[in-house]
C-alpha cells in the first residue's frame, strides 16, 4: 500500500498500514516554508486556517467547539 501511495504522490504516515497520507507537494511547500522561517508550524497552520476560511470553513477547537481566533 506504500508504494502505491507514493507512486500516486503521497507520502504515508506509516511505514505498514498506513491510516492518511500527506501530498508530496505539501511536504515540498513546508519545507521551502520551513527554510524561509524560523516558526515554520505556525506559519503553515495560519497559511491553512486562512486559506481554509477564504473557502468557508471555520477552524474549532476540537475539544471545546469554540471558534479559533487568531
């Protein structure tokens, strides 16, 4: 199942069944990110609330429900 999933360009969160895949072009994006910041994470989880939000979708917490605030 891992190599298939990185033939189609995933890459798998686990070396033997693996449950998600991240994109390979994601990987590719945080690690320019990562080379340009010194915060990487956060730059990459408020590029994603922001382009989430851009799209509809609100970002909660998971364990309370309230709306993350930035």
């Amino acid at each position: 199942l891992s190599q298939v999933l990185v033939h189609h360009g995933l890459f798998p969160t686990a070396p033997s069944q693996p449950r998600m895949a991240i994109s390979v072009e994601l990987l590719a994006f945080y690690r320019a990110l990562f080379e340009r910041s010194c915060d990487a994470i956060h730059a990459l989880a408020s590029a994603l609330k922001t382009h989430y939000a851009r799209r509809g979708f609100q970002m909660i917490n998971a364990t309370v429900g309230f709306e993350v605030s930035d």
